[in-house]
C-alpha cells in the first residue's frame, strides 16, 4: 500500500513536470521561430550599404540608415526626458511619500497610464505637442511622446529597486548624522542602480520598437536625410518597416526582412545589455 | 555627574497602545547604564528616543524631558544631525553598509564634510584600535565590510560609531547574535570605552547585565522598577519583581 502511493506520487511528479516543460517549449518555439525566421530571410540584405546608405529608388534599394539614425535619436530622446523625470518620481514615491490618499491616486495613476494603448499616446502627442505646443512633427515631439508613454514602465521598476534596498541600511545611516538625501545618495541609490537601468532600459526599448506613438508626432514617411535639429522629422525604424511592408508596390521581401533584423537587433542588443547588467550586479550584491 | 536625565517620559506606539509610562531616570557619564528586563518592557524605545531614531519608527514622545547635558533633546527644534553625532547607536544585527571597511568607518565623518584623507586615515585607526578589531582588519581595510565575521562586523559597527567621536554610545542587544568569545571581545571594549564615553547597554541577557552594569534600570512592562548602581540592583534589589526576575522566577 504504502509503496503503491509512493510509485503514484513519483508518477504524479513526473507527469507534472513534463507537462511543465511541453508548456515552456509551447512559449519559447514561436519567440525563436520569429527570430530564426526573421535572420534567415533578412540577412541576406545586410550589408555595409544596407546600413549606412539612404534610401533610393522608392525605398526599393539602398539602405537605411535614416531610420537607424532616427529610432537612436528617438530613443536617447526619450531617455532624455524620461529617465531623469522617472528616476526622480520613483525617488519621491519609495523615500519621501507618505502613505495616504494622495500617493495612493498617484500609484493607481502610473499602473494605468501602463495599460494605455500607445496609439492614444499617440494622439495625446499630436494634440499637445505638435498642435499645442507648436513642436511641428518633430523628433522633440515624437519623444516627449514615448517619453509619457516610458514613464510608468521606468518609475515603476525604479521604484520596486529602491524598496528593495535593506531599511537597515537607511536606518544605519541616519542614526550616523546622514541626512535623508545623504543616505539616498550614497546608499539607496547605488544599491538600486542596477536595477533601475534594467528597468530604464526595458522601458526604453519599448519606445524604440513602438510605431502608433510616432505616427502622427515625429515619424517621416522618406526623409532623404538625416534630421538636423530637435524640430526636424525623422524616419524610424518600425514605422519605416510599416510603409516598406504596406505602402510601397513591388518592394523586395529582402528589405523589409531585413530592416526587422535590423530594429530586432536593437531592441535585442538593449535587452542583452539590461540582462548582463542585472547579472553582474547579482554577483557583486552585499544584501 | 549626569550626562542624561530623563524626566516623566511617556511613549506610545502610533497605534495608541502605551510603550513607556512616566519614566525618570539619571544617567552618568563614564559609566554603563543598563537598561534590562523581559522583551516587550520599552527598553529599546527608550533608547531610540536618546538619539530621535524614534522619530523613523512608530514610537511617539507623548510628554516628558530628555535632557542632554541641560537641552531637551526632544525638543522640535533640536538638530537631529548633530544629536545623532554626538549620540550613536549599535543595533542587535549587525548591519554593515554596502561599503569596504573603510568606508563604513570614514561614513560619518564623510557626511559632515571631513574629507583631508590623514583625518579620516586617523580617525579609521584610533576607532578600530578602541573597538580591538585593529589588528584583525589593518591589513584589509580596502575589502568589503560584509567579508568580516559576524563578530567583527559587529565591532567594526561600534567602530564606526567610535570614528565620529560621539559622546554617548547606545547598544541595543549588541551582543545577541555573537559567540560567547566575540561577545566576551565587545564587553571588553566597553569596559575601556566607558572611561571616556557615556555607554547605555540593552543586555541581551540578565548574566550579562550583571557583568556589565555600573548602574541598572529594570524595566518590566513599560514601567521602570527599579534603577540603582549595578551591585545594589543584582544583590540585593529593593523591589520583589526586580528579585524575582534578576533570579530567573520569570522572564
């Protein structure tokens, strides 16, 4: 009796488990199958021009370095506003806030700015932006743009990378003269800083990828150059791949595949970046 | 002479239960002043309030006076910042600061502005030599704090507090995670200490506030018993709760 259970529980085990491991194979075969498919048909079409030469011929031949240069200049835009503004909230929200009504709106108001969709910022952009503010479609506006739409992304994550510092550490160093700043200065904020660059960088590379909130702010349908101020159009990469792929006849399969690869890479390229960095801070923590 | 009177203190918790009630006691400089008794009586809190650390916890001052050398401390106006330096704190765990040794010792210091490096050279050897944990660490001040023992992590806490030249030294429990040698090593050091600093000692135990006390509080459900020099509370106690605790008849 007693050793029938234990082969059924063995059974059990087993059977969960290789259920557990059909289902992460079910997850992980169309993540890879769209990036091996993706390398497969787009790199052909990688080449020293493909990627610093402009566009010609209707988009049908040369490169793409317009929409290179302008998802970078998009994305370090919208780092620029961003990351200090969210860092600063996160600041505010884990260390200075007190627990009341009001930090409670202000929390329910960042996890559903999160749930908007980005078309919305989109049109929220064009409307205060472009219109109000007079930016024209403009790299400034495109990336005041992603930047509203990045913040709930970096203030969020900031802020769990602040909590999750030793209160110990803050009271320590009170109880030594430090002030509440010193301590967070000095203290807190390194400590949380590996963890508030993977969420910088998660974020960010969410704008890089977006194309709704670009649309109709900052995105260029052929701009054969690159964008020289602020208040300049530019391509970008997702929308570019969109007009490629939709709006030009007779457009070689190769080039749009290979633009893909391109901002795959991107976005990829941060996502490596955020995990080593996570990684090696694991190893090096004290807590 | 007194270095700290307290005057008709009452504390609660921010829930309103009571955490001290009317407490008055005198405590004199160069020596150590024992606060003991079973867990939950206030003696913690107590000592958060010599050095406002209270005022980052749950604990209020409802009335009553500290005063530090004739200033009430909790007075609102008082500078936190230069309270805190003059009036340190060792915790139960050892809490050393994402830092190198080093570091945790110049920490204090920094945050003032001192930054001559033979002051904070200086002000890291005087510290770790009080604190007997010189000449463990002279060798490895560039490692991080968190590669030491917990002994010496311990010491290296009261070193820290030592290198901001504070004249009061709180110790809440310091001992109660330590061996019996690491333990036997900070007892020592306090003993030389106290000739200079103004220590308050939270015992982890009734043997060691015994060992240690100059002078005794016994603290029993947020009411202060008894306070009288050591010998006199731990031979021959004038309360019977004080007796029949310092004998082991509860706690």
């Amino acid at each position: 009796m007693k050793s029938s259970m234990h082969i059924n529980q063995n059974l059990s085990q087993r059977l969960g488990f290789s259920l557990l491991s059909l289902v992460m194979l079910i997850t992980v075969i169309p993540i890879l199958a769209v990036i091996v498919y993706i390398i497969l048909q787009g790199a052909p079409a990688i080449s020293w021009e493909f990627l610093s030469g402009f566009p010609r011929d209707g988009m049908r031949q040369g490169g793409i370095l317009p929409a290179i240069v302008g998802t970078f200049y998009l994305t370090l835009g919208t780092a620029i506003f961003s990351v200090p503004l969210g860092i600063a909230a996160a600041i505010y929200l884990a260390e200075y806030a007190r627990e009341n009504v009001v930090t409670r709106l202000i929390r329910i108001a960042i996890i559903n700015l999160a749930g908007i969709p980005s078309v919305v910022y989109g049109l929220f952009g064009l409307g205060l932006f472009v219109f109000f503010l007079k930016f024209g479609t403009s790299l400034l506006a495109a990336s005041l743009t992603l930047s509203i739409m990045t913040l709930p992304v970096i203030i969020s994550a900031a802020e769990e990378a602040l909590r999750a510092v030793p209160q110990a550490f803050r009271t320590v160093s009170i109880s030594l003269g430090g002030t509440r700043w010193q301590t967070i200065r000095r203290i807190v904020l390194p400590q949380a800083l590996p963890g508030i660059i993977t969420g910088v960088i998660l974020g960010l590379e969410r704008a890089a990828g977006e194309t709704a909130p670009i649309l109709f702010t900052g995105a260029a349908f052929f701009l054969p150059r690159l964008p020289n101020s602020p208040f300049d159009a530019t391509m970008a990469l997702p929308y570019h791949l969109f007009v490629i792929s939709t709006q030009v006849p007779e457009m070689p399969f190769q080039i749009q595949y290979g633009t893909a690869l391109v901002l795959i890479a991107f976005v990829l390229g941060m996502n490596l970046i955020a995990t080593v960095i996570r990684s090696r801070a694991r190893a090096k923590r004290q807590w | 002479m007194n270095k700290l009177i307290i005057q008709n203190l009452s504390l609660q918790y921010s829930d309103g239960t009571e955490s001290l009630r009317d407490i008055s006691l005198n405590i004199p400089s160069n020596a150590i002043t024992v606060l003991f008794g079973p867990a939950g009586g206030g003696k913690s809190s107590l000592l958060r309030c010599l050095n406002r650390l209270n005022d980052l916890t749950e604990v209020r001052v409802v009335s009553g006076k500290v005063l530090l050398e004739g200033e009430n401390i909790l007075d609102p106006n008082t500078d936190v910042i230069a309270l805190r330096r003059k009036v340190g704190m060792v915790f139960a765990r050892p809490v050393v600061l994402p830092l190198t040794i080093r570091g945790n010792l110049t920490y204090g210091l920094e945050l003032a502005g001192e930054q001559r490096k033979s002051r904070l050279d200086e002000a890291v050897e005087r510290s770790l030599k009080l604190a007997a944990l010189w000449d463990e660490v002279k060798e490895r001040l560039g490692e991080p704090g968190i590669a030491l023992s917990g002994g010496q992590q311990q010491r290296l806490c009261l070193a820290r507090v030592l290198a901001n030249q504070p004249e009061v030294i709180l110790l809440d429990e310091p001992t109660s995670g330590l061996d019996p040698l690491s333990t036997a090593k900070v007892e020592e050091a306090l003993q030389v200490l106290k000739q200079d600093y103004t220590i308050v000692l939270v015992p982890h135990s009734v043997q060691q506030a015994a060992r240690t006390a100059d002078y005794a509080a016994f603290f029993l459900q947020g009411e202060l018993v008894e306070w009288a020099e050591g010998k006199e509370i731990f031979t021959n106690p004038q309360n019977k709760r004080t007796e029949d605790y310092v004998e082991g008849r509860f706690g």
